[in-house]
C-alpha cells in the first residue's frame, strides 16, 4: 500500500483494469525519496498517469474518466511500448 493512502493505490488498480481492457501496457512506478518525488514530471510529484510520455492526469481519477481519455488518445496517436 502506498503511503501516501489508499486513494492510490484503488486508482492504480483501476488504471491497470483499464489499461488491460484496451490492450494497452501498464506499469506503476512509486517514488520513494523526497527527491524521486521533486524530480517527478507530476505537478504535485506525487501522482501521474502518462501515454506515451505524455501526461494524461495529475490527480486521481476513476476508470471510467481515464476509459474516456485513453480512448481519445489512443484513437489519434495509437500505442507505444
């Protein structure tokens, strides 16, 4: 569990539940050091979802929000590994 609560860790889950249901690669990263955290391209350094090296959100959203942007963007640009 992460320590900054249990809201990311449900998001997390759910943008691994949405990244399986499109097919799309999913992978977590948790910053551990202050200085992880500062170096992050996060706004807040504490949170993220990114396609493609591209922010998509800055705070925690639900499955069916992230759906929506993934969809958008996965339809102009496709996906990469």
């Amino acid at each position: 569990m992460s320590r900054s609560g249990p809201w990311s860790f449900q998001t997390a889950a759910a943008a691994l539940r949405a990244a399986e249901e499109l097919g799309i690669p999913f992978r977590r990263i948790d910053l551990e050091t202050c200085q992880e955290a500062q170096d992050s391209p996060c706004v807040y350094g504490v949170f993220g979802i990114f396609l493609n090296g591209k922010l998509l959100s800055y705070h925690p959203i639900g499955k069916k929000r992230l759906l929506e942007l993934l969809q958008a963007r996965t339809g102009d640009e496709g996906v990469h590994e």
